[in-house]
C-alpha cells in the first residue's frame, strides 16, 4: 500500500506540548493556591493563636504545679511499690499457683455461661414451637410441651450451676487480688497525687499544634475531623427575619472569640477589677464556705493575669461579666443566649468585618479599616502573610480589613452603648437588676420626657403624664415678660431646667454656621414666635383669682422647705462646687440625683411667680390643674404662709431686666402668611392679614407656632387636645436602616461643653449627636426657614446623652421568643405596674424602695431623722393599713419624730391599689388575712413581755397606747424615742413579720437603730440568743421566777425556750399583738383633690374669642 | 486634570444619547468610507449634516457636545481611513484604551465603580467586545481587499486542507480548559464573590441594579413604559434574532469574513447588539448611581444628587407650547399628532420600498422586505425616543392616560 502523504499540523506539535506544560504547570499552582486560600481562613489564625496562648498558659501552670508538688511523699510511695514487687517475687511459687487456679477457674465459667445462654435460647425456641404447636391443633402438641418443660428443668440446672462457678472463680479472683492489692494501692495513691498534672498534661496535648492535631488540621485532611472549625451556638429564642420567616440565630462569634465564657484570659484592668471585687466578697464573708477555696484560686490565677508580660488582646478576651453574662451558671449562659442577642451583630459571620462590628470612635474605625484593597499586595500576599507571622503584626496593629455595612441590619451596638441590648427583652421593667446603667437610663428618658414628644409604644414608657406642667392657667401664675425671656433661653433663668431651648438656636443664629443675612432674618422671626407663642398662652389662659395666705415668715419657712421634705424632688441652689477646681460654678442637672431633678429648681421663684397663686399652690397643688405631680404636704395655712414668704426671697430680678426685642410687625405678618396660604391664596391672605389686627396675628401665629414646635405634646394647652406628639416615633428606631438619618454635612463640632465631638457614619453616633446638639445637622444646609430642624436643645451632658442614646438605639425591632421576655408572668406584671407608680411619684425622692433611692439623704445630717427604707414594706405591711395609708397618711403617725412629711398625693384608689398590690406581691405575702383578729393566748403574752424587758425593747420602745381618738395622737415620749409606737404594730405590721424582723433587723434594712438582739450562728446557721445563758444569771433571777410558772416549773423547758430565739420572737410578737390598738380610721375618699379656690370675678377680661374660630385651619 | 474629568463627566452625562444618535451617523460614514466615497456627493451631504448640527448646538446648547462627537469620530475614521485595519494602529488604540481605563483608576470614583468585584467582568467585557469587533472587521478589510484586485478570501485558501482531529482540534481545546480553569480559579480568589446580607424587600439597595446582562432592559424602562420595554420590545429583540436567517438571504460572505458583500447586514447587527445593548449594559453598570441617575465616570455617587423630572409629552409640546391652547378634553383629539406621528412612523416601510431602498425591496421581496425593515424601525424608535428625551425632555409620544396606553 503506498504510504499516506503526511498531513501537515495546523500547529507545531513542539510548541503545543511546551504550552501544555507550562499551563499544566500554571493549574497546578493555582490550585495550590485555591487550597491555600480555602484553608487560610482568618478565623482559624485565631484559633491557633489561641492554642498558643492556652499552651503558654497550661506550661506555666505545669511549672507551678510540680513546685507545688510533694517531692519526699512521691519517693516513698515509690519505694513503697518496689517493695511490694519485691515482695511478690519473693513467694513467686504461691502467687503463680493463685494465678494458675483463677485461670482455670475463668475457663470453667466461659464454659458454664456458655451453656446457659445456649439452653435458654433453644428453651425459647421451644416455647414457639409448643405454643404453636397447640394453636395449629396439631398432634404432637403434648409431645411438644413435655419437651418444653424438660427444657426448662435443663435451663434450671444450668444456672444453678453457673452461679456455682461463678463463687468459686470469685474465690481464686480474691486469692490473686490479695496479691496485688498492696502494689495496687501504692499506685493509685501516686495517681491520687499526680492527678493535677497528669490532667495538665493531657490538656497539653490537645492544645499543641503537633502529632495528631497537626494531621487533622493538614490542608485537604482537614474535612475529616479538624480541631479548628467554627463553632457555633444555636439560639432558638432569638430570630432573624428573612422575609416571610423567622429563623433562628446562630452565633459563630466564639469561633474567634475563643476564651468568651472561660476565665483566665481577662485584660489586665478586667483582671484587676474583678479581682478587687472577689477580695472583697471574700472580705465580708459573702461567698460560702465551700466555695473559698475556689475563689481564692481566682484571685491567683487573676493576679498571675495582672503581673503576665503581655496584656490579652481581643478576641481572646474573657467576657468581664462572667456572673451575668455568658457563664454557664450566670442568667444569661451562652448555650441559650449567644452573643448577638445582647451585642447583636451578623450572627453568622466569622470574618471580622462582615461581623457588623461598629467602632466606638474615628481612632478605632480608622485602625480597623486599614483596608487592603481589591488588588493590592497585601491581599496577594496573604498566604505568605500567614505563613511567615506576618498576621501577627497586623494583629498588633489591629488592621483587619473592617468596612462599613449599610446593609447589615444589626450592626453590634458601641462600645459605649452596650446595655442598649438589655432593652429587648427588659422592657417589661422598671428596673433591670444588675443593670444601673441600664435602669438609670431609662428613668433618665421618663424624667426628660422623650416619650412625650416621641411615640414610643412600649410598656415602659407608655401610660406616663406630659412631663410639663398645665399651661391653662398661665396668667394666673405669671406675667407675659417673664414667659418671654423664659421661652426665649430657659437656661438663663435656671441651669438645671429641664424645659429645652427652642430658640435661637445653632441653625439659626450661630455665626459660623448661618450667614449674617439670613441671620438678622432668623432673629426676627424667631422673636415674631417667642412674642406669639406667649400671646396665644395669654390669651387662651383661665383668669381665677387666687386669694393670698396670711403674713408669713421667711425664717420659718426657709426652715419648713428645708425639714418637711421639699428637698426630696426640689433643689434652692444653683450654685455648686466644682469637684475639680474648687470654684463656686452654675449648677448642671447632672450634679443632683435623678430624684431631686423631678421638682424644679427652686432658685428664682418670687420672680417667675407671685405671693398668691405660691400660697395656694403649695397648699394645693391640685386646685391649678389636676394631673399635678407636686403632692400636698398638708400645710397649715400659717405653714403655707411662711413657705410663701421664704419663695418669695429667691429672686432673680436681673433676669427680667435682660433686654427682650420688639416684635416686628412683618416677621409677624411674613411668618403667618406663610400658614395662610397653606390653605388660601396669596391674595386672601393677604386680605385675611389686613383684617387682623397685630395682636390678633400674634395670637394666630402663636397657634401655628405652638403645633410647629409641639408645645403641646409636654404641655396641656387649650385648642391642642388630642393632637398627636410631635416628634418621629422612636418604637423602633434602633432598627431603623442608615439610609433613612439624615447625617447633613457636618462631620464633627465643639459642643456645649467645650468637649470635640465626631459624628460617625453609624446610628447610635448619629442619636447622641442628636440629642447633644439637636440643630447640627442643619450645619450649610440650604432650607427655607420653616423647613430647618426644630427639635430643642435640652443642654444634655454627654453622659446625659450617652444615656439617652442607649435607649434610643436599644429601641429595636428584635424578635424574641416570648418566654425570653423578662417580668412576663402575672405576679411580675403585678410588681411592675406598682414600680411604675413608685418611679411615676419619684418615691425614692425620700424612700428606698427596691434598695435604691432617697435623695433627700443628702439633705438630712442625721440618719434617723431619714424616712423609712421600705425595701421589706410588702413583708411587712399590712395592705389594709397601707391602703389607707397611702390614699391619707394621717390615718396613722408612725414615726413622729420625722420632720419630713408624707405627702398626700391623691392617689386614685386604682393607683393606691396597684401600690398595695405590688407591695405585697413583692413580699410574697397575701394581700389580705385575718392575724388582725388573732388573740394570742394569755401565756404566750405573759412570756412575751417578760422577753419584752429582759431585751429591754421599752428603752426605746413606747408601749403606751396612743390616744385611741382617731387619728392617734402620738404621745410625747413618741417623739423622742425614734422607734415607732408598739401598739400601732397591731395596724399595721404583718403578723409574721415582727419575729423575723426582731431576728435579723440589719438584714432587712442595713443600718438600721433597731439592734440585733439575735445574732446568726456561722457554725450552724441559726441564731444564738442571748437569753440562753443570761437567764440563769442573778441579774435575771426575778424573771426566772416570773417565767418558771408558765412551763410548769420545769427549768429544763424554760432553759430550752430561752435559747430558742425563733420562740422567743413569737412570743415577743404575741405580746406586742396583745397591747395592739385595733382601730383606725378610714380614709377619707383622698384621690379627689379639695376644692380650688374659686375666683370671685376675673381681674382681667378673658381673651377675645374672635380670633380662632374662624382661623384654624 | 479635574478640568478635563469635569469636562467628561458633563460630556457623558449629557450627551449619551448624542453619541448613540453620532453613532448612526459614524456607521453610515462608515461604509462611504470604506468605498471610499466621503470625498463623494453622499460624504458632502454627511459633512454638511455635521455643520447643521454644530449650527443647531448654538441654540440648543447639547447639540454642540453632539457636533463635536460627530466631527471627532467622523474625521478620526476619516484619517485613519484603511489604516484603521492595521495592526500597529489596532494595538495603539488597544494600548490606549486601556492605558485610559487603568490610569483611571487612579481616580477614587473610577476605582469605587470599577473595581466592584461585579463590575470587574464587565470591565474586561468592554475590551474584549472590542477587540473581537476591530478583529472580525480587519479580517473582513483584508478580505475585501483581496476580492477587491480579483482575488479569494483567506479562508478559502484553506477550506480544502484536512486537518486531524487530534491533536490540531482537541489538543487545542484542552489546552483552552486549562487555560481558562486557570482564569476562572484566579479569579474567583482575588475577586470576592459579590454577596450581600439577606435580601429585605423594605430596604433595597440604591441603585436596585438587574443582573448586569439585564441591565439594558433596565436602561430602557427609562425611555418608554413597561408593556414596551419589558414585553413587546424583549419579545421582538429574541423574535428578531430567530427571524435573521430568513430575512437575511444574502448568499455572499458565507464561511469568510467581509464587510463590502454584507454592509448593512453587519452594520444593523453591530449597530443593535455593540451601540444599543452592549452600549445600555455598560451605561447601566458604570453611569447609572444612586436613584438610577445619570453620573459621569468620575463623579462621586451621591445618593442625595437630585434631577429635576420635568420632562412633557408631545401634546403638551404641540398644544400648549406651540399652539397656545389648553389641552383638549378629548384624548384622541389631544393625542392626534402622537398617534399620527406613531402611524407615520410604521407605515414607513411601503415608502421606504419605493424610495431609497428600492434596491433591498427587488432583492428581498415584499415580505421579507416588511418584516426585516418592521423589525429596524422598531429597534431604531429606542435610540429615536431616547434622543428626543436628552433633547427635548419629551415624556411620551402618545399619552392617553384614559387607556393606560403609552408610546
């Protein structure tokens, strides 16, 4: 065949088969490099740095624990083994025989079990085989059942000779472990002994990165086993909402965060904190005594942390709340709540910036964003930055390739903001134990009011009054050029005032920020607003005459406000000592408690207002409107004089003398035109305008201004019933995306304070900036003037607005399951609708209700002129009593002694209820019994009050009836013995109560006058009384005489008695019961407030009723 | 340097549409170019049309970025001429094209927009869009030229040679797996896949963006309403693309490359997939921000830029602007110039058969001849309506609000 001519390649084979081999080459690189960055993943660096870490630390413990070591007793437990052995070799002849006999022994009893088990399975076979045999009818069914029971007699034999066998192989078994039972125990006594290293050893071995733990982590390997793998934890309760469904979260935060819940990798200050906190715990012995021996252990291992060389850096950080947070036996453990249910964050995420982790600061987001670019080196290089350590550095340096998320709809909150995440789930609360910031943030929003002006519809901060008071009666109270200047700046005339600043404000007349033009524009408009608003004020304002009190003296009544409790919501001074300088300085709301904030300030009084409408106020202050939060201290009319006299000193009379612009009539006319023609045309208004006089405009005007800036929302005022808050609603703002802030142009200024504040491009940086300097975000914005932004300046601290913030951003839309919810059960409801009047009526301005509270304390020098901690009330009240306590206090004078007063505060009988109810509820006692009735019987009385003098409770205690007119008199020796009157106790305290309280006083109420007659035992537990022993004293022998016939003469039970202090207690309670008076008068129907003074004849005409009607809307 | 990207970005965010419209003009050039023919009584007419438009930029100030970008792609073909098919000239503008895009990059907008790991492909699309287009047209230069003295084209020389199927076919295509394996792996490791946090339907991202081989149907729903941009118009687009080899019957150029045997043929093709659907996708990834508002390639995406929407139909045109008078009450009256307008436009066919494309209507016959040119006016009313909205702000063509039928 003639050979084919040769086709000629389209390409060189050559060159082919060299590309070939270079792209082969090339994929085989790069499939490295897939593998490379598939494995390198930046979590598993931290986990290996973490085993690092754990390594250093468990050798360290290693080295402690073998100095520790018992170097003599290990040797002679060493000797002690080779002894034995020694031993055994020596009688090797008999142990061999032993050994042999149990071997011999084991074959026999493998035989014999075997037997059996094969016997009693063919036995039940068999049992089939009869049974069916009878159910078919068939012939050799009697056949089949002899066989059966053959067997069974078989099977029988059998295990009894099992059981046989079984004895004497037991028999050899103890016959060899003689032997070696002595070597045996040496050992495991050394085992004993090494117990703390060999563990130490075996952590060891699971913590380095060699052998085993190298392979299972080998790249390609890795899928089988790897002991780097993210983990995670599966919370049920908390759920994320992807559209349509609800699924739960699942945190991989601890897959970085690897020593969250162990402790031992704590910061060098946590460490020192908590250490501080342990020390002192152990110090007051409140850690039992089990558990000392561990706690010790942890201050050393937490010294070991504070003197360690290097500090421990996040993310291997110990969470610093071990005891609330994440600990296993804490409230919150993590297998239930992970992280992202307090923190939030992207629950799933293990990169750490897609975690939604938010910066705190620009210095913070600027180090974490040191970003790597797309196609930079660094990013080309990372698995040789791995590789090599390189990570490390970068670690320091704390670049970790952060980036803002807009889309991540829970970004963790700040650092500052963190018990924002408490919110979600403590809502139904008043108080969140444990969580001060928490708790006191929110009182902080009821007391500034933010819910007034902002909807906020959760149960914490709904059902509360306006924070401002009654403007119906303005005129009554006050004049026009006063309410000007107030309206115009409130912080001129007091420094703590919490009415916010409305005007004048940065967007509109700050320098900087406004040109001068436009300015000068802003000021005139400003004033037409200020001058309207106080015009409609005065003109919708109610015109009664108040008829002035009596002459007063304002000696006394300087005295009266400082002693009868005005100073528990109140403060009279402006002026204050700067903790820093020194130097006397205006006075800011932070520098008083909370409590003390709830009343105004007191400095300028007689300026603001006038002789007249203080007297009836202060007597009344119920008859000027009715949802006053001032309760009546029930002055006398000469009380109430003298009060009024002593206001009437703290003027301020420069304050009225600052100058105050005129109004211009065409900002006035400009400004109203601009409603006008919301509805009419340019030229209607224009005609409507020429109608109107200017006060008629101004009064117009200061409707529309009043709806513009929301003074209706804190305060009632005639024509704006109903209306709607004024600001957005904050329900849900947390959650609100950050697309919808508008951030403006400002990026950073100088607040009030002088402090440089930064506004980061996040939505708690955005709230505090808000709240702090509510104008900022109008900074070179270009709007008309109606369109700029008016929320008030309310002069917030910045811990003032750090708190407000955490509010605002913990206000979030979060799903929890509802059993996650704290205080959800009925008798919880209960308690926190009572916590609410107590927080609603400022209580703890005097009383400590819950533990916390009485800012009057720092009024008052002398602790036993405080009023009373009511932390045991619901124990220890009586609810009838209390009921009629609290809707008239003078039903009962209980600690006369007292110069502060409780107040009546007409409460409705729904309120004083919910205020029983919670009391009782928290004291776990029935609101309701009948121990009142209860008549102890004579002896137990007689034997009482025998206890009564020998613990001589008469010294302080008066047991002398009070006058039974009610109300009681109280007598004289009442006065001056500041201990309550015992035979009140019958009204008024719970029947069990009084023993327990006589028992353990000082741990009811830490500090109390009332001794402790009944010491606890450490030993046992119990209480040692003091009687035990003193009986038998001769100091006591008239006693002992007077006590030996109520237990019949034997001074064994008498004896017995007397050292039983829970008997002697009840007895002392029966004894206090029985001199008990058991009437009181009724309160009187209380919640409806007197009648106000009615005005004869208006002084001033009412305003004209032509001006509205016709104009709004 | 700022002066320039301003005057870019102003460039591209004004006249996008006078680029498509320059477009058409630069093809027609085109094919008198390669014939030669600019110095010709057509080439006069087209220099003419340029100056008509420069003249118009006086009054109606974006026609002058529309006569500058006419007379620079015009006279750039025109100096280039044949040489354009060289390939030390195709290398230059390659070299220089992307010399453009990655000194661009240097700008932090630029970088923002390009470097997005989505927007990386789309990037590398524009170039290889390119150069296989300038290397389909030199091939057919070449070949043309060959026929042109008499002679056959390249790949006829070679259609009779036999070739192996190993190694000349599938060693090659292996060598291209492994090739592109190793692409694609590289890839997927420098460039981070584009994954978001779960999809909210109350929160969506801005600009909403269609997948990116969508996004010239997006750009369309600019221009005209939904029933259109999102029905009828797709519908003809894969309608058209099935109808093309019945339509098309031309027998010459099959199996080689050439323009001179097919100009209208490649040039509507290059004109509807190049100018009008790669052209919208690369408009809707790199100049399409925040709002689905127009930013030039170096503008910061602000999503606060605001557009005046003040944008009218013809009626309002028609009535109130040019005639003085209130709208009529009755929408066909008010519509009549819209509709007649509409109705000219697709009765166009018939006349074009008897005027200046008598030619295609012999060769083609009547039916192919309707459809095929059906087909172009269709595709020709998006660059039509988007010119008159740049322009003159028009809204709709025909607007009956009554109906709910617009155009």
């Amino acid at each position: 065949m003639k050979p084919q001519e040769p086709i000629p390649h389209n390409y060189t084979m050559r060159s082919l088969n060299w590309i070939f081999l270079w792209s082969s080459v090339a994929l085989l690189a790069v499939t490295v490099l897939m593998v490379g960055y598939d494995y390198i993943r930046g979590w598993k660096w931290f986990q290996r740095e973490f085993l690092r870490m754990q390594q250093e630390r468990i050798e360290s413990d290693l080295q402690a624990a073998e100095q520790d070591q018992n170097k003599t007793q290990l040797a002679a437990l060493d000797t002690q083994v080779r002894q034995n052995e020694v031993d055994i070799a020596r009688h090797r002849a008999a142990y061999v025989l032993a050994q042999k006999d149990l071997d011999s022994w084991e074959g026999e009893h493998y035989k014999a079990d075997e037997d059996y088990r094969f016997a009693k399975a063919n036995l039940d076979a068999q049992r089939y085989n009869a049974e069916t045999s009878i159910v078919q009818k068939r012939a050799d069914a009697a056949a089949q059942q002899a066989e059966y029971k053959r067997q069974e007699t078989h099977v029988n034999d059998l295990q009894l000779n099992l059981q046989e066998v079984t004895r004497k192989r037991d028999a050899a078994k103890a016959r060899v472990d003689a032997w070696l039972k002595k070597i045996k125990d040496a050992e495991d006594k050394k085992k004993e002994l090494m117990a703390e290293i060999d563990l130490l050893n075996k952590q060891l071995e699971t913590v380095k990165l060699a052998g085993g733990t190298l392979v299972l982590n080998f790249p390609m390997l890795d899928f089988i086993n790897p002991t780097f793998k993210v983990d995670q934890v599966v919370i049920p309760d908390m759920f994320m909402d992807v559209n349509y469904m609800h699924v739960p979260r699942v945190d991989r935060c601890m897959t970085c965060h690897r020593a969250i819940d162990r402790p031992g990798f704590e910061s060098k200050k946590e460490a020192a904190r908590l250490a501080a906190e342990l020390q002192q715990k152990l110090d007051t012995f409140q850690i039992v005594a089990e558990k000392r021996k561990d706690a010790e252990d942890r201050i050393k291992q937490l010294k070991r942390i504070q003197e360690a060389e290097l500090d421990t850096l996040n993310p291997w950080r110990t969470h610093p709340k071990l005891d609330t947070f994440v600990g296993s036996a804490s409230p919150h453990p993590l297998l239930e709540f992970g992280c992202t249910s307090c923190h939030r964050g992207m629950d799933r995420a293990t990169e750490f910036g897609r975690a939604g982790h938010v910066p705190p600061n620009h210095t913070m987001e600027a180090r974490w964003s040191g970003n790597w670019g797309v196609f930079s080196w660094g990013n080309m290089l990372r698995p040789w930055r791995y590789l090599t350590g390189a990570a490390e550095v970068d670690n320091q340096r704390r670049t970790w390739g952060w980036e803002e998320n807009e889309f991540n709809e829970s970004p963790m909150f700040p650092r500052q903001y963190y018990e924002a995440g408490c919110i979600k789930c403590h809502a139904g609360q008043i108080g969140v134990d444990q969580g001060e910031k928490i708790t006191k943030a929110e009182a902080t929003v009821e007391l500034y009011g933010c819910y007034a002006c902002h909807k906020i519809n959760n149960w914490r901060f709904t059902d509360l009054r306006k924070p401002g008071p009654d403007l119906n009666g303005i005129a009554e109270k006050t004049t026009p050029e006063w309410a000007i200047r107030w309206i115009s700046e409130p912080h001129n005339f007091r420094s703590t005032t919490r009415m916010p600043s409305f005007f004048y404000q940065r967007n509109m007349v700050d320098p900087h920020v406004v040109p001068a033009a436009e300015r000068a524009q802003n000021i005139k408009y400003q004033d037409a607003e200020v001058h309207s608003i106080v015009a409609y004020l005065f003109a919708k304002s109610t015109h009664r005459v108040w008829q002035p009190g009596p002459a007063g003296d304002a000696g006394r009544g300087k005295q009266l406000v400082e002693s009868i409790g005005c100073m528990g919501c109140h403060v009279d001074t402006e002026q204050v000592k700067d903790e820093k300088s020194g130097a006397m300085r205006l006075a800011k709301r932070d520098d008083f408690p909370l409590e003390r904030n709830y009343g105004f300030n007191l400095t300028g009084v007689g300026t603001k207002t006038h002789a007249a409408w203080i007297y009836n106020w202060i007597k009344n202050p119920k008859a000027y409107y009715a949802d006053a939060p001032m309760p009546s201290l029930r002055l006398t009319d000469q009380e109430a004089a003298d009060i009024t006299a002593f206001l009437l000193t703290l003027q301020k009379p420069q304050f009225l003398q600052t100058p105050v612009r005129n109004v211009d009539p065409r900002a006035v006319h400009d400004l109203a035109k601009g409603y006008l023609i919301n509805t009419l045309t340019d030229r209607d208004a224009e005609a409507k305008l020429r109608s109107m006089p200017l006060n008629e405009q101004l009064v117009y005007l200061g409707q529309r201004s009043i709806e513009k800036y929301g003074c209706y929302s804190c305060h009632n005022i005639n024509g704006f019933e109903g209306l709607k808050p004024i600001g957005t609603e904050l329900t849900t703002e947390g959650s609100k995306a950050l697309h919808l802030f508008d951030f403006g142009f400002a990026h950073d200024y100088v607040a009030e304070d002088g402090k440089h504040e930064e506004i980061l491009h996040n939505v708690p940086s955005w709230v505090y900036n808000k709240v702090r300097n509510p104008r900022i975000y109008d900074d070179t914005r270009t709007k008309s003037y109606n369109d700029k932004l008016k929320m008030p300046n309310f002069h917030l601290s910045e811990d003032e607005a750090r708190r407000i913030t955490t509010i605002v951003v913990g206000l979030t839309k979060d799903m929890v399951s509802p059993n996650r919810l704290a205080a959800q059960d009925p008798h919880m409801r209960l308690i926190e609708e009572g916590r609410k009047r107590v927080s609603q009526h400022n209580c703890r301005a005097c009383h400590v209700v819950d533990g916390r509270g009485r800012a009057i304390a720092s009024t008052i020098a002398d602790t036993n002129f405080l009023p009373p901690d009511l932390s045991p009330e619901g124990a220890r009240a009586q609810s009838a009593f209390l009921f009629n306590f609290l809707k008239d206090p003078t039903v009962m004078k209980i600690r006369p002694w007292l110069s502060v007063r409780m107040p009546t505060f007409h409460f409705t009988d729904a309120e004083a209820n919910q205020l029983v109810t919670y009391f009782a509820e928290e004291g776990k006692g029935d609101p309701f019994d009948t121990t009142r009735g209860m008549q102890p019987s004579p002896q137990n009385v007689e034997i009482g009050r025998q206890v009564f003098t020998m613990l001589r409770c008469a010294q302080c205690h008066v047991t002398t009836p009070v006058n039974p007119e009610n109300p009681p008199v109280p007598n004289v020796a009442d006065t001056t013995s500041l201990a309550p009157n015992l035979t009140l106790a019958r009204l008024r305290l719970r029947h069990e109560w009084i023993p327990d309280w006589v028992r353990r006083p000082n741990e009811m109420i830490p500090g109390t006058r009332m001794p402790t007659n009944f010491p606890h035992d450490a030993a046992s537990g119990g209480f040692i009384s003091p009687l035990a022993n003193a009986i038998d004293t001769p100091a006591f022998a008239q006693y002992k005489a007077a006590l030996l016939p109520q237990f019949g003469n034997d001074p064994v039970r008498l004896k017995k008695t007397m050292g039983d202090a829970v008997a002697l207690t009840d007895y002392l309670r029966d004894y206090i019961w029985s001199i008990g008076i058991t009437q009181m008068r009724a309160a009187g129907t209380g919640g409806a407030a007197p009648p106000a003074v009615l005005p004869t004849q208006p002084s001033l005409p009412p305003a004209k009723p032509s001006v509205n009607a016709a104009l709004r809307r | 340097m700022t002066f320039i990207k301003d005057f870019i970005n102003v460039l591209s965010a004004s006249s996008i549409s006078f680029l498509l419209l320059s477009f058409v003009f630069a093809f027609i050039v085109f094919f008198n170019l390669l014939d030669g023919k600019l110095k010709s009584k057509g080439g006069y007419a087209f220099i003419g049309l340029g100056v008509v438009i420069v003249l118009a930029g006086l009054v109606i100030r974006p026609l002058l970025y529309l006569g500058v970008a006419y007379f620079l792609i015009m006279f750039g073909l025109a100096t280039l001429g044949g040489r354009l098919w060289d390939s030390r000239v195709g290398l230059r503008l390659l070299i220089g094209g992307a010399a453009a895009f990655f000194l661009s990059m240097l700008d932090p907008n630029f970088y923002l927009i390009a470097a997005k790991p989505d927007n990386v492909p789309i990037g590398a699309m524009i170039f290889l869009l390119g150069i296989f287009t300038w290397i389909a047209l030199r091939k057919a230069y070449l070949n043309d030229k060959q026929i042109a003295i008499g002679g056959i084209p390249w790949e006829k020389t070679e259609s009779d040679e036999k070739l192996f199927t190993w190694p000349d076919l599938v060693y090659t295509e292996m060598l291209c797996m492994i090739l592109l394996t190793i692409v694609m792996v590289l890839w997927s490791i420098v460039l981070r896949a584009p994954l978001e946090e779960a999809a909210n339907p109350t929160s969506s991202p801005n600009p909403a963006k269609a997948p990116w081989y969508f996004l010239g149907l997006q750009e369309m729903l600019v221009y005209f309403d939904p029933w259109l941009a999102g029905v009828v118009l797709p519908t003809l687009i894969i309608v058209g693309l099935m109808a093309i080899p019945y339509i098309d019957t031309n027998p010459r150029g099959n199996g080689y490359y050439s323009f001179r045997e097919r100009k209208w043929e490649i040039g509507i093709f290059l004109y509807g997939f190049v100018v009008l659907w790669s052209f919208l996708i690369i408009t809707g990834t790199f100049l399409r921000g925040p709002n689905w508002n127009f930013f030039g390639p170096y503008e910061y995406w602000d999503p606060n830029k605001l557009v005046p929407l003040v944008n009218v139909d013809l009626s309002e045109i028609i009535w109130v602007r040019t005639l003085h008078m209130p709208l009529p009450k009755l929408w066909f009256i008010r519509e009549i110039f819209g509709i007649g307008l509409v109705l000219a436009y697709v009765s166009l066919p018939p006349v074009m058969a008897r005027g200046p494309f008598r030619r295609f209507y012999l060769k083609m016959g009547a039916p192919r001849f309707y459809v095929g040119s059906m087909l172009f006016l269709i595709m020709m009313a998006l660059p039509i309506k988007m010119v008159l909205r740049w322009l003159f702000n028009l809204k709709y063509i025909v607007h009956i609000q009554e109906i709910f039928f617009n155009i």
